[in-house]
C-alpha cells in the first residue's frame, strides 16, 4: 500500500494554478502530469478521471483514495522498525 499525497498534491496545485486546473479538467492531462511523480496505477486512474469541475475531480480522487487506504506507519511495538531478537 502506499501513501495518497501525491494525489492531493496534485488537485492542490490545480487549485492554485489556473492553467495547471484548465490542463487537468480539459485539455492534455497526460501532459500535464507527466512531470508528476505518480505510479502507474494513480497515472492511469488519473487519466481516466471525467470531471468538468476541479470540485467533481477532487471528488473522483477522495473517493478512490477512500477505496485504498494508506497503511498505518511502523512502530516500535511491532517489530517493524527495529527487529526484536532472543538471545
């Protein structure tokens, strides 16, 4: 599983670049993601997004970022970050 910021990375900068926004919604979307560091699962689902507003898009990507959710951090407990050993 992996983290979702990328994903709200990118409706944040459409959100404050308008002509980013325009690209995104309506015109070379595989453009204007090219430079964008996304998997190429998130790339496909985010070519394959059909929204006519920024407000649909975003709600396009919450509901799938819903539908996979990022897994909790390690933690000491659970032997994830430091591996416990018996001597």
């Amino acid at each position: 599983m992996e983290d979702h910021s990328d994903l709200q990375q990118l409706v944040n900068a459409a959100g404050l670049n308008a002509d980013f926004c325009e690209r995104l919604l309506r015109g070379d979307r595989d453009a204007a993601i090219k430079d964008l560091c996304l998997s190429e699962a998130k790339r496909q689902f985010v070519l394959s997004v059909q929204a006519d507003t920024l407000a649909d898009f975003a709600q396009v990507l919450q509901d799938w970022i819903s539908q996979h959710p990022t897994p909790p951090p390690p933690s000491f407990s659970d032997g994830a970050l430091f591996p416990l050993r018996r001597w």
